[in-house]
C-alpha cells in the first residue's frame, strides 16, 4: 500500500491541522475577490473550543470550495492544502484499492455516483465525436437491464441512445446471447461507438457483470467502445470479498469507475468518487471557466471540501486490514442471513461476494417489508424482490426476528395457519 495506511486519531488531526494552515483563512487574511467565506457564525460557531478536536467540523467552519480536479495540475491556491488530501485520496482509491498504477489515474469527489457515471458518459461521448467525428445517433450506451437508473439519465441529458441487455436469470448479470443481440441490432440501427457499463454490484440484486465476456464480444465484432465500472455499491466491497476482481484498473479493458463512499464508507453525502485513466478528463474541459484556476473538467464546479476529508478521515482511521475486517464482518452476517433462508427454504438471490440479499415479493408480505425496512424494487404496483442490505447496523441480532416473522409469514402467505 502506498497511501493508505492506518493513522491514530492524533495523526488524522494533525495532518488536518497542517492542511487547514495551507488554506486561505478568510479572517486572517484579506481576500477580497472570492465569492465565498468561512461559514456564518452566527449559526455555526467558528470559535468553539471543541473544534479543535473536530477535523471534519473545523474543514466545515473554513469552507473549502474544491472547484476543479486536482489531480491534473494547477488548481485554485486558495484550498492547495485540503485540495492535497483530496489527490491522495484519489490516488489511494484508484492505486491501493483499485490496482491502478502509480500516477496513472485522474479523479475527484462528486456530488454522488450519478454525477460520476454521467461525467464517465460525458468523456466518453465528447472522446468519439472528437476522435472519430461521431454524430449523436452513432453513440451508443449498453449495459444491462439492472443498471442504475443514473444510465438512463446521461442518456436523457447528453443525447444519446441507450440499449438494456437481458440478464441471465440465475447471475442476474448480462449474459453472452443477449450482450451479443443487443450490439448487433444497436449496429444495425446506426450505432458505431458503444459505452459499456459494466456494474460492480447492481443496486437492487448486488450483482457482478462478466467484463471479459463483455470485451471479447465487442472485440470480435471489431466494435469502438470504452468501458466504464459503476462501482457505486461494490467499489468499497466487491475488491476486499472477491480476490479474482476483473473490474479494476489492472484490467487494460477499464477506463473509468465510480464508486460511493457515503454508501458502504457511511460518509457524509456529497461523496461519490469519479476515476478514469491519465488522458481521458481532458474531454470534458470548460475552457470557459477562465476565472478557476486550473480551468474545470467536473461536471459539478464548487463543491465541498470536507467531503474528500471525511472520506479520507474514515479510511484512514481503518487502514486496509481494518477495512478488510469491516467487509469480512458484513459477509459473514450476510452468510448468516442466507443460511437461515436456505434452512426456511425461501427463494433469495446474493452474488456470493456481496452483502446484499434480495428475496421473492412471494414470501414478504408488504406489512412486514414496512416492519423491517425492506427496500421493494419498485413502488408502482406490487413488487417482484425485497432487497436487504447487511450494512454496519444491520447485525445478526437484528435480523434474527425478521428471519423468524418471515417463516410464520410464509405461512400466512400460504394459507398454513
Ligand atoms: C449501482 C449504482 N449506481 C449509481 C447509483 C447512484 O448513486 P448516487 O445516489 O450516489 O447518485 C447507485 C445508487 O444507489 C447505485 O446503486
């Protein structure tokens, strides 16, 4: 591991401390051409003695705007020493846990995994007309009939089509018959230059698509894609349960992943994470954005600072074997929920690296979904699945009287008592 290594809670403080002092202090200070300015004090205290012991509160206080993407050079000074934390991070996740190479990656802290995977479409789509002078018509985006619905929206917003693949009934991932259909009919139909989302763990089911299958199927049709990871839910998980992961940057056939950290890191919101290999951010510059330093290739703009440091804070405070003990901890609870409903004989589906759990609308009744906190995989009319997701609250403890209510439910349901 080459960032990522465990600190103690003085060490995070300290490092914060140092990067603060590298930041403008608007009181301090006199800066008189920035539209910003520490938060109101009024509400929020600046001066509080316990700040001091409050890293995340303090970034809060100073307000750092990280506008841009830092890991491409110049950025706006103003916030060079919280901006450092954020390019660390960035190169902790696309190196340590991603398997990227040294200085190979650019990234930056998103608003969420939406705004990341349309930045991803965005490149993509600008690379194809500018390389190949594709036309709207001719760009294509593919992925499975389980994508996040974050892939219909870019399509909406860049003006694109969009091709949903099957999935196999028992992987729940995009399966070889139908990602083959799929091209060829999108091909028939004008298409020339695909977008393919490969998902590390679909939202509702957890699920993992076969990126290999993927490539060879657009390499023997001698077709121009990119392929983009939707990491949103796995990205955290899917590289600490799995050992033989496809889906990451040592992989030469993925250019881009996003991933959620205010998901399974249980970081604020504001923190989806946006990678893509050296060379490809540069489609989406606004050379418009003159007055940022550094110009700006977000989709975004201003956006919080404390974000990138609380998702630094919370992987740093672990460390990698502490994080790994997390994700262990999760599947072994969610081992636990899957026994008891193999035991009670309840049809579930779980991709055996992941702590998501999705059971047949057959076997839960609705009341009982709204007891527990199921999440139905739709809300028009009756659902097909329930998910559960084993996150840190979700102990054996709590899910042990669900499991049993869900036995006599499955009675009820079936006319027994
Ligand atoms: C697979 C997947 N992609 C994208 C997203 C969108 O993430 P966000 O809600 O952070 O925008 C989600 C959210 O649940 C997701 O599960």
């Amino acid at each position: 591991m080459k960032y990522w290594k465990k600190l103690s809670e003085n060490g995070i403080r300290t490092r914060i401390a140092r990067a603060l002092d590298q930041n403008v202090d608007y009181r301090n200070k006199t800066i008189l051409g920035v539209p910003a300015s520490h938060l109101d004090e009024k509400v929020f205290y600046g001066n509080a003695a316990f700040l001091k012991d409050a890293p995340f509160l303090s970034t809060m206080i100073h307000n750092p705007n990280h506008i841009g993407c830092h890991t491409l050079g110049e950025s706006e000074s103003f916030f060079a020493g919280t901006q450092e934390i954020e390019k660390e991070l960035i190169s902790l996740i696309a190196e340590d846990i991603l398997n990227g190479s040294a200085d190979g990656q650019d990234g930056y802290v998103a608003s969420g995994v939406t705004e990341a995977n349309i930045q991803a479409i965005w490149i993509y789509r600008n690379l194809f007309i500018k390389e190949y002078g594709a036309n709207h018509d001719e760009i294509c985006i593919i992925g499975s009939e389980d994508c996040h619905y974050s892939i219909p929206k870019a399509a909406n917003l860049l003006n694109i089509k969009l091709i949903s693949s099957k999935v196999d009934h028992n992987t729940r991932s995009v399966n070889k018959e139908s990602f083959s259909k799929s091209i060829e009919e999108a091909n028939s139909s004008g298409a020339k230059y695909f977008i393919v989302i490969a998902n590390m763990m679909t939202t509702m089911f957890g699920s993992v698509d076969d990126v290999s299958m993927m490539s060879d199927v657009l390499k023997s049709q001698q077709i121009r894609y990119k392929i983009h990871v939707d990491g949103a839910y796995g990205g955290f998980v899917y590289p600490f349960s799995c050992k033989d992961n496809k889906l990451d940057f040592s992989n030469p056939e993925v250019s881009s992943i996003t991933l959620d950290a205010h998901k399974m890191v249980q970081a604020p919101f504001g923190t989806g994470i946006f990678l893509c290999r050296k060379g490809l951010i540069d489609y989406v510059f606004t050379d418009e954005a003159a007055y940022v330093q550094g110009l700006d290739a977000t989709l975004i703009g201003s956006r919080s600072g404390a974000n990138a440091i609380a998702v630094w804070m919370i992987l740093m405070s672990y460390g990698p074997h502490g994080w790994y003990e997390k994700i262990h901890i999760l599947q072994f609870r969610t081992d636990w929920l899957c026994s008891h409903l193999e035991q009670k004989s309840i049809p579930f589906f779980r991709q055996p690296f992941s702590n998501q759990v999705s059971i047949e609308s057959n076997y839960v009744s609705q009341e009982l979904a709204e007891k527990y906190g199921l999440v139905p995989d739709t809300h028009d009319g009756k659902p097909n699945w329930y998910k559960i997701v084993v996150m840190e609250h979700v102990t054996v403890d709590v899910m042990a009287p669900f499991v049993e209510e869900l036995e006599d439910n499955k009675k009820k349901l079936k006319g027994e008592s």
